[in-house]
C-alpha cells in the first residue's frame, strides 16, 4: 500500500491513481449520515428476512419468516371478511321474495349493485355489458321475452340454462324444416313472406297467402295461430318488431331451414341461489320485466 | 495554471457548508413582543381548543364544530357543512389564503413568518419553556458551555421532557379534528382508536419536537420555500423591519455625557442581534433570514430611551423612505400600488365567486346520467324507450319527498324501476343518497315526433315538501331517421 497522498490545496487525501499524467481524484467519503442510513436499511432488510418471507429454496420452497406472512392468507382473510360484512344482507336476501326485494329500499341498492356485477362477470360475454344482446343473443332491456319476463321464469332460465343439458333446462327446439326436408325451399320462401306479413314487412303478398296454410300446419303448434309465440316452449312471438335472427326475408328463411335454439348455460352449479336472485332482480330491473 | 496552483498552496478554500452556530434568543420587552405573546396565545388557544367546541346537529350527526369527517367525506364548520362533492369550496378558501399572504406581503412584509407562521408561533413556546428551565440568553449559553452537571442534567431533562409533552399535545390536538374529539381521548387512552390516529399523533409529535424545539430557525432558512417567493412580493413600497441606517452610521459605543454631534444613534450595543431568533444582524440590511418578527425593534427602542435618542432606530419602514433625500419618522405608506390594487380586486372577485356559488348551494343534488348500453331498446310493439339513472342527493337532516316528471316529448311515458306509480313521491332518507332507474317510453304512434337520434326534453324533479322544481335537460335517443 502506497502512503497517503494529501492534495496540498484541499488537505483531502487522493484516490492514489492518476489519469493521464496529471489528474487525481480526491477521496471524499460519503456523508455521515448518508453512510449511517445504508446500515440502517442494512439492518431492516436483515430484520426483514427474519420475519417475512424472503429467500428462494432450492426446490421451489422458500423462506417462511417467522411471522409467518403470506398475502395469499391476507386477501383470503379480505375476502372471508367482505362475504361476513355482505352476509347479512345476503341473509334478507334469502329470505325475501323477489318482487318485495324490488320494493325493498334497503336490499335494493345492494342488489343492483351486486346483480350489475355479477352480470357483468358471468353475463356480458354474450348478452352485452349493458344487456343489449346482439344476432341470436337476446336484448334484455326490451320486453319481449322467449321463455317468459317474469320473475320466476328469469329465475328459472338461469339457474337451469337453456338447451344447456341440465336435467331440468328449457330444452324445447325448432326443427330443421329445411335440412330435414321437411319443407321444399319454395315452401319455406312462401312461410317467410307469411311471417313477415304477420308484422306487415311482407315483400310478396301471393308468397305470404301462399305461405298462410303451411304456417298453419307446421308452425302454429309452437308458434300460435296468431304467431304470437308461447313462452312455454320458447316459441318466439313472431308478430312483433323484434327479430332475434335478423328481420330480413334471408333472415326469417334460414331460422326456418335450420331451426334455431340458442343456448345458454346452466347457472345453477356456478352462482349460489342468493347470487342469482340478485342477478334476476337486476335482469328484470334493466326495463323489460313482466 | 501550475503557478495558480502553487499560489494557493497552504490556503484551503471557502467551506461550502457552514456549521450552524447554535442561537440563543434573549427575551425582548416591548410593543412588538406583547403582540407577539398575544397572537401565540390566541392561535394556540384556537389550535388546541377548537375540536372541543360543540355544535348541536341534531340526531345521527356528531356535534362537534368543527369537524373533518373523512370517514362520512363531510365537512363540518359550525353551521356550515361541506359534503364531498362540494370541495371546491375549500379550494376557494386556499386561493383566499394564498392571495391574502400575497396581499399581505406586498403592504407589510412578512407578517406571516413573523407573527403568525405555527414554525414561528412553536418556536416561540419551546424557546419559553427553555428560558423557564434553563434561564435567559447568557444563562443557557453558560449552561451549554459548562461541564455536566447534575444542575445542567435535570434542566435540559425538563427542557425536553416539557417540549415532549408539548409536541405530544400538539399531535394529539391535531387528530381530534378528524374524529368525535371526546371519544378520541378516552380511545386514544384505552389503545382502542385507529391505527391511523396513533400515527398521526407520532408523526405530529415528532415534528413539533424536531421543528420547534431543534431545527428552529433552520426550518425557515433551509427547508422552506416561503422565503425564495417572498423577494418577488416586496416592493419600494412594502414596510419592512429596517435599520435606519441614515440615522444610525457611524455607529460607535456612546459613554454618557459625551455628544450626539457628528456620529449616528446606534451605540453598537448587539441588543438586536442577541434578541434575534434568526441570528442575524438587521443592521446588514434586508436579508433573506430575516422573518420580521419585529423583536429587533422592541430591544433598540428600549436601548434608545435609557441613550435618550428618538424611537424608531429600527423601525417598519420603507426602501422608499429609507432611500429617499429627506426621511420621514413615519413613512407615508403608498396603498394604492398596482399589486396591492390587483390583489385586493382577485381576492374581491374570488369571494363574489364563492358567495355567488353559496347562495346558488341547494340543498338537493340531482345527477342524470343516461344508459348507454344500450342507448335505447326497441319494444316488441316498436316503441322506444330510454334508460336512465337519477340520483338524489338530500342533504337535508330530515326525510324529503320528491317527485318526477317529463316534459317536452309528446306522448312519452315514464317509468320508475320500484313504483307502481311513476309519480307517487320518492322517499330520500336524511343526509343520504337515492339511486333509481328511470324508464321514458315513446310508443310507436308518437315515434314520428322524435327529431330523428336525439330529441331533447326535461326531466322535472319536483320537492315535495317546499316544491322547489329543478329540471334537467336531456336527450331522447332513437335510430337515425
């Protein structure tokens, strides 16, 4: 080790090595309290390790911590103790029907707002985040409804889904009139301009006459004779302003070649009934309840 | 560059960092000082008392005056409540505030540092417990410099442990601002109130210690940056603390007897450097140090009568007078100056502004927001219909009744998620807010009268107790015609 060089003109000792011929550095410390903040956060990271987990293990473990910490554990306990606040309204829930619920100025907020969640979650994906459905996806907000607008059957639909192979699912579906050759293409032609004439878009008034009789004999059974539609079977009210499938004569001739039947899961095994019960009374709320 | 070098060997270079040297304020007597002993009485008695005042509210409201219940996001003052949608008013109160002190500074200087400022206020108590403990100037600086004794032991221990328990009542005073006072003492007491009070108990301990009681003159010198914005505030014109220097060079110590003739009133006797809590010497003219606490006014003007010269050696005065060829012994002081004149007329336009939106405050809040997904639904009989969210804000202390309404779309039907009658009257309990689902419906004869995507019309929504009527302008949507 050399000896300690001190620069003349500032009595601080240099670093010893010198650039190019002539430069030296001088050897400024660090401040102390600067040196004494470092040790200080050396001694909270050591602190650190002892009481949270800290340290990979070889093998895929790692260092507990003897305060044993774990944010896993925390968001459980989080969530454990939001369900415990939300339960007991979650309980009045349970025990009041859906159409007090609806008149009920205390679980109501609480349910809209839980209903909106839930649909957004588990509904919008399909049905749109605001329940404005699209082609084949029906608009929840409107008042026409294939299984029914009321309460019950809002209920019903989700929990055992539709065509959803739940035991107890709306499973009722429109046959294959075309592809099983159950009607001629100039057949369905005519039955299409009959349906749309029932809600006056008929582009040919000779198809649809034509077209009354087959409706007569293959459609009114689901459909009614008026082409109402019943919510029984899921039979679409066909004498509305509301097309599912699209209002076009294209539209209304391939439901009838292929048959429709949408299908909507069973929600039942997802959602605990207290969750679909809000979720009904937001679905009804959205405009179109019955 | 070798010879500069060798030049200046031996030499070392000016320090960068000077050490602080340690103030010891001698305790003036005086105008100044009185009005300094009042204000720190008066402000600290306004600062620990207040969350002790009550204010009855009625049920289901905490009766404390003056209250920040962030828990609630309400505001209380008195009579006055602030919810927190309506916090701008604070912010009205903050531009006042700042224009103030700008206003302030332009006609007198810092009066805020100097009398008001809770750096200078604190200081001023802790530097009076320290005098009760340890003596006045010449005393504390004997103590300092003397061995440990047990003497100087106990009377630094009560110096601190009074600035402890100062700073403790100081953190605690703070936190009862944000809970039911009250309450807050026996919970802070039986470790029972929230984390977040203890902490800021601690938080506000530790600084009214380390600030008032160590750091002192530095806080103002150092870490504020009050001090950096003030120069652009004064002016010619501003009255500030100054040494009269006209009157007082050359200085020189005076023996009785002797003549005034030929030399200046000060007698260099250091009374407005030892009373100084900042360390400076006013004599060196306006410096950035100085807070204008006006200490160094009361000391001359006691030396200048026991030297039976004039008052006012040291005096509020101006640049102008100072300067000017003959110097007045009040200085005319020049209000009507374009920042004065601009100061005052924004704090004018911002209190019409704030009282112009007090007066217009009512006391119900209907917020409209339209559906937008969907924007509208068809029915299946080819009606229209539109959704959307009212929001009733009472802010009244008691149950209101509303009523709603449309007008301005022809054959339109309303609906409202809940009710059977759309217009019966809507309950909002007390200090709460209502959220319903509106429903507009054109039906299908009427859908030629919409003015093709957005139909303008008003919801009305009407008290029902003092039948205040409020309308909202909205838009009917539909498809493009």
């Amino acid at each position: 080790m050399a000896e300690k060089e001190i620069d003349s003109v500032t009595g601080v000792e240099t670093t010893g090595h010198v650039w190019d011929g002539d430069l030296k550095e001088l050897n400024k410390p660090l401040p102390k309290w600067w040196l004494y903040t470092i040790y200080a956060t050396i001694v909270w990271a050591i602190g650190y390790w002892i009481l949270y987990p800290a340290w990979p293990l070889p093998g895929g473990g790692y260092t507990k911590g003897i305060w044993d910490y774990s944010q896993r554990a925390v968001v459980t306990q989080e969530v454990a103790d939001a369900k415990a606040a939300q339960a007991s309204y979650f309980k009045k829930i349970e025990e009041t029907q859906l159409e007090d619920i609806l008149k009920n100025e205390e679980l109501l907020p609480f349910v809209m707002a839980g209903g909106a969640a839930v649909f957004g979650d588990n509904c919008g994906p399909c049905h749109g985040k605001g329940g404005a459905g699209s082609v084949g996806y029906p608009n929840l907000n409107d008042d026409d409804w294939l299984w029914g607008g009321t309460l019950e059957a809002i209920e019903y639909s989700i929990t055992n889904g539709i065509r959803s192979g739940h035991p107890e699912a709306r499973d009722m579906a429109m046959p294959r009139f075309g592809l099983d050759g159950l009607l001629k293409p100039q057949e369905i032609a005519d039955t299409a301009q009959y349906v749309l004439s029932l809600s006056g878009g008929a582009t040919d008034e000779a198809a649809a006459g034509r077209g009354k009789q087959l409706f007569a004999d293959n459609c009114v059974a689901c459909h009614g004779e008026d082409g109402k539609g019943n919510p029984a079977v899921g039979a679409p009210n066909l004498a509305d302003s509301i097309w599912l499938y699209g209002s076009r004569l294209a539209d209304v001739e391939r439901s009838i070649v292929t048959g429709r039947g949408g299908v909507m899961p069973s929600w039942g095994g997802r959602l605990d009934p207290v969750t679909i019960k809000m979720l009904t009374a937001y679905v009804h709320s959205l405009g179109g309840g019955q | 560059m070798n010879q500069t070098t060798e030049a200046t060997v031996g030499q070392r270079p000016m320090e960068a960092y000077i050490g602080r040297k340690k103030i010891y304020p001698k305790l003036a007597h005086g105008f100044y000082r009185k009005v300094k002993w009042a204000v720190l009485v008066v402000t600290l008695g306004i600062y620990y008392l207040l969350p002790w005042l009550r204010w009855d509210r009625g049920p289901n409201l905490p009766d404390q005056a003056f209250l920040l219940d962030f828990a609630n996001q309400r505001l209380f003052f008195g009579p006055i409540e602030i919810w927190a949608q309506e916090l701008y008013y604070i912010t009205g109160i903050l531009i006042l505030s700042a224009l103030g002190l700008f206003l302030v500074t332009a006609v007198a200087g810092r009066m805020w540092c100097g009398y008001t400022c809770p750096q200078t206020v604190w200081t001023d108590l802790m530097i009076l417990v320290e005098r009760f403990w340890q003596g006045d100037r010449n005393a504390r600086m004997r103590l300092d410099n003397g061995r440990w004794t047990f003497e100087k032991i106990w009377k630094k221990a009560g110096t601190h442990i009074s600035w402890l328990l100062i700073s403790v009542a100081t953190g605690g005073a703070l936190v009862f601002y944000f809970r039911d006072a009250p309450t807050l003492l026996v919970e802070l007491f039986t470790g029972e109130a929230p984390a977040v009070a203890y902490a800021f108990l601690a938080i506000f301990t530790g600084t009214t210690y380390l600030l008032g009681g160590i750091a002192r003159e530095q806080v103002c010198i150092y870490m504020c940056p009050w001090p950096r914005i003030q120069a652009a505030m004064f002016d010619r014109e501003s009255l500030l603390v100054t040494y009269r220097d006209y009157r007082g060079e050359p200085r020189a110590p005076h023996k009785k007897g002797q003549p005034w003739d030929g030399r200046g009133d000060c007698v260099d006797c250091k009374a407005c450097v030892t009373v100084c809590p900042m360390g400076i010497d006013i004599r060196d003219g306006s410096q950035l140090e100085c807070i204008q606490c006006a200490l160094c006014i009361d000391a001359c003007n006691d030396i200048m009568k026991r030297v039976g010269r004039p008052q006012g050696l040291i005096a509020y005065d101006t640049f102008e007078n100072v300067e000017a060829p003959v110097h007045l012994a009040h200085p005319k002081v020049k209000l009507f100056r374009p920042r004065i004149v601009l100061y005052s007329l924004m704090m004018l336009l911002v209190t019409g502004i704030m009282a112009a939106a007090w007066m217009n405050r009512s006391s119900t809040d209907v917020t409209v927001q339209q559906d937008r997904n969907p924007m509208f639904v068809k029915l299946s009989d080819g009606s229209l219909r539109n959704g959307f969210t009212v929001k009733l804000l009472n802010k009244e202390h008691h149950v209101r009744g509303f009523q709603l309404g449309i007008a301005g779309l022809e054959g339109a039907k309303m609906t409202v998620v809940g009710f059977d009658d759309p217009t019966s009257t809507i309950k909002v309990a007390s200090d709460n807010l209502r959220a319903l689902k509106v429903l507009v419906t054109v039906p299908v004869a009427m859908r030629d009268k919409l003015k093709g995507a957005a139909t303008p019309f008003q919801l009305i929504v009407t008290c029902a107790e003092n039948g205040d009527v409020t309308h909202h302008d909205l838009n009917f949507r539909g498809p493009d015609q």
